[in-house]
C-alpha cells in the first residue's frame, strides 16, 4: 500500500511540473512536438528512475552524519551531509551522459531533435529536486527511493505529452495575436496545474473519514456519559423522596 501511494502522489499530487513547477525550461522549449516530447519526457523517466535510488544510497551510506560507521565506529562523527549537491550532481551528469551517447547511437533522429536540451538535463532542476526532495522526505527504503524516482519522472513525461498535444491542436486554433506562443502556453500551464491541484483528495479522503468517524466515537461516548449521569441523578431524588 505504501508503494502504491508514494507512486500515486509522486504522479499527480507532487507532480514536479504542475506542483512545484519544475523542469519548465526544457517543458516550455521542446513541447512543440509530441515526437519530441515523448522522447525527452522518456529520457528524463530513465535518468530520475536510476540517479534518486543512487542518490539515495550515497545519502544513507556516506553523506549522512554516522552514515560511515559501517567503514567501523572511529567514522561514526563524521558528516559528509555538505558534499550533497556536489555528489547528487555529478551522479545525475553521468546517468545524463549515458543517455546522450544510448541515444545519439539509436536514434540520431530524435537526438538532432532535442538538441541542447537533452545534455541540459543534467542541470534540469526537476532531476536535483527528484533527489533533494527523496532526501528532505526521509524515504526509508531503497524500493521507495526506485518507485518515488520512477513516478516522478512518470509525472514530468505526462506534463510535457500533455501541454504537447495541446500546442499541437491550438496551433490551427484563432489565438489572439498578444496570448500567442509562450502567452497561451503558460495560461494553459496554469489551468492544468489548477485540475492537477484536485487530486490532492485522493489520498486525504481516508484520513478525513477516518477522523470523522473517531469524532463520531467521541460523541457517542459523550453521549453515553451524560445519558449515565442523568439517570444516576434521577435514582438519587427517587432514593430521597422514598426515604422523606
């Protein structure tokens, strides 16, 4: 249940576009196409999907304080939690640069395509904050750091297919003249962001009727109480007018 949950959020709930408005560079520029967007959005996938459980191992087993006891109890002092973007951004530049060749060898179409924007998702900030945000929410385990990683990138790839096949279909639509573009593009951004903002009940709804229900348990035992005092109360004056 907790896999299923984390992957749910990490898709729509903490969506990296629509909710803290990440990647929006490479978002904005190579969304033209859903060609384009499809193979950038399944690069990103990969490169989330293998740099958040490394960042996670590196977090748990050097930069931590006390993570390097396991090297004996002489380390257990030491606190590396300094070196953190400096260690997640060299594992994201190389999982990136592992991309850019596997695609320039098999599709040199779709990597002409993309052009800047697929090295520049080594400086994507939708890539560091997949792995800042793993570490700032204390993810316990290295399946969770996989899955949260994977629908992550998940989210990011539906935002940019999604805004695609919009700026696809408007394009042939009468925009006015001042709105087109970039305009039209972040007021649709917007809007999404708005829709994307309604899933956040999904995973809270258990909690408010779990919390009514016990608010529910309360008044009953209020009830109870008071339903108990009132005919204790009236024994009594029924004891004292049978002994006037």
């Amino acid at each position: 249940m907790e896999h299923i949950e984390l992957f749910f959020k990490s898709i729509f709930i903490d969506n990296m576009v629509f909710a803290t408005f990440l990647g929006m560079c490479s978002y904005l520029a190579v969304s033209k196409k859903v060609s384009t967007a499809v193979g950038l959005g399944a690069a990103v996938i990969f490169v989330l999907a293998i740099t958040v459980p490394l960042n996670w191992l590196l977090d748990q087993y050097i930069l931590q304080p006390g993570a390097l006891t396991w090297l004996g109890p002489e380390y257990a002092d030491y606190d590396l939690s300094f070196l953190s973007f400096i260690m997640f951004i060299a594992t994201i530049a190389t999982m990136v640069q592992l991309v850019e060749i596997v695609v320039e060898k098999f599709s040199p179409s779709l990597y002409n395509s993309l052009g800047i924007f697929l090295p520049l998702i080594a400086v994507n900030c939708a890539i560091l904050g997949g792995s800042l945000f793993m570490q700032s929410r204390e993810i316990a385990t290295l399946g969770l750091a996989l899955n949260y990683g994977i629908g992550s990138g998940i989210g990011w790839f539906l935002a940019i297919l999604a805004i695609a096949a919009i700026r696809e279909k408007i394009r042939y639509s009468n925009v006015p003249p001042a709105l087109r573009g970039l305009g039209i593009t972040f007021i649709i951004t917007g809007l999404m962001a708005i829709g994307f903002m309604s899933f956040g009940g999904m995973l809270t709804g258990g909690d408010e009727e779990a919390a009514s229900d016990d608010k529910t348990a309360v008044i009953e035992v209020i009830n109870e109480d008071v339903e108990k005092e009132a005919k204790l109360k009236s024994d009594l004056e029924i004891a004292e007018n049978t002994n006037k």
